[in-house]
C-alpha cells in the first residue's frame, strides 16, 4: 500500500495563535510528509508493501532490524493521530468523557497536571499519551521517538506531540507552556469521546 499524507481535519489557520500556521505547515507539510514519503520507500518491494499501517507498526516492532521501517510507521500513525485530537473548538469535554477522567484521575485539573508532568518529563523526542490500559483502566504514559500504545497492547484516546518540532517556532523550548495550551485549548474532546465509545462498545459485544 502506499501511504498519502493526512489532510489536516482543520483550516492551517485554524488554531492560532495557540499553535500558529507556520508551526502546521513545518509539522504537518514537512515532518509528517516526510515520515509518509519515507515508509513508502523503505516498503517499496517488501511484504509490507500490500499491509495497513498498523500491521506495518505491530511487526516491525518486533524486528530488530526494521526500526527504521517502525520508526517511520510510527511517526505515520502518531500523527495522523495527533491531528484529530487537535480542534479550533477545543476547551471543554461533555460529561460523559468527564465522569471517566474524574473516576480514573479525581477531577479534570488533577488529569492535566498529570498529563502535563508526563509531557513535560519525556526525555527528548516523544509523545504524551491518555490511553486505556491492558486491564481496561484509564491512564496517562508517555513514550520516545515513535513509539505509541498499539505496540504495548494499550488503545490511545490522546496524545500531544513533544517533538521540539511540534512547538519550536511558537514556543520556542517552553514545551510546558504549549502543553498547557493544549490542554486548555486545542483538545478535540469529541474525538476523546468517540475513541471511548468505541471501547466501551467492544467491550459490551
Ligand atoms: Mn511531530
């Protein structure tokens, strides 16, 4: 399969000046496109070349040999992730998805000064996540470079990207202040919402 590049899921001007035009067109138009135009040479004449992308994560994983064929994935994937958990509309989630924080973390602020810790003390490169753990459990990680849930057995509700090229030129090295922005005012709670529906559904079925 050859992979294509995301569209944004919003206009590039859309979030500023919490994360400005300039900012998505480096991310979005450069990293991210690299990351698809890379996977898609590295698969060119392989096996993964007919998989989905989360297969290509999941066994490339497992293979010493293929990191740069995960990491490339990976970075495909936590992206195209990232860009739906960002929204012009951010700021509140609905009740449903704050009785599940405030179960698993005491109230929505206790869940953002810890989501922001793990953002903040992710060593270099990486991603902060929200995710339901292996017992079901809501729980926020962080992880380095590409790595993300699906290859720990985990389903992501949310991420934020850390990468210094995620806030460099809006934030400069304040990674908490852009993570504090986010929490405050990008996130997209419907898509939180919608990715613990889905988790509810499977497992009622
Ligand atoms: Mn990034």
């Amino acid at each position: 399969m050859t992979f294509s590049l995301m569209p944004l899921p919003f206009a590039k001007d859309a979030l500023a000046p919490h994360m400005s035009e300039q900012t998505l067109d480096f991310h979005h138009g450069k990293h991210h496109k690299t990351y698809v135009d890379t996977l898609n040479k590295l698969i060119e004449g392989t096996p993964y070349e007919k998989a989905g992308l989360e297969n290509i994560i999941k066994e490339s994983h497992k293979n010493q040999d293929q990191t740069k064929i995960f990491n490339n994935a990976g970075q495909v994937w936590n992206h195209n992730f990232f860009w739906n958990c960002l929204s012009p509309k951010g700021g509140k989630p609905d009740s449903t998805v704050v009785q599940q924080i405030d179960k698993a973390f005491g109230n929505l602020s206790d869940f953002k000064t810890e989501f922001k810790k793990a953002a903040t003390e992710q060593f270099g490169s990486g991603w902060a996540w929200l995710v339901l753990d292996e017992q079901g459990k809501l729980k926020i990680t962080k992880t380095g470079n590409a790595e993300n849930p699906l290859v720990q057995g985990q389903k992501a509700l949310l991420t934020c990207d850390v990468w210094e090229h995620a806030y460099y030129l809006d934030y400069q090295n304040r990674r908490a202040d852009m993570v504090q922005v986010f929490l405050d005012n990008l996130i997209n709670w419907e898509f939180v919402a919608q990715n613990m529906d889905q988790t509810q559904a499977r497992s009622a079925a």
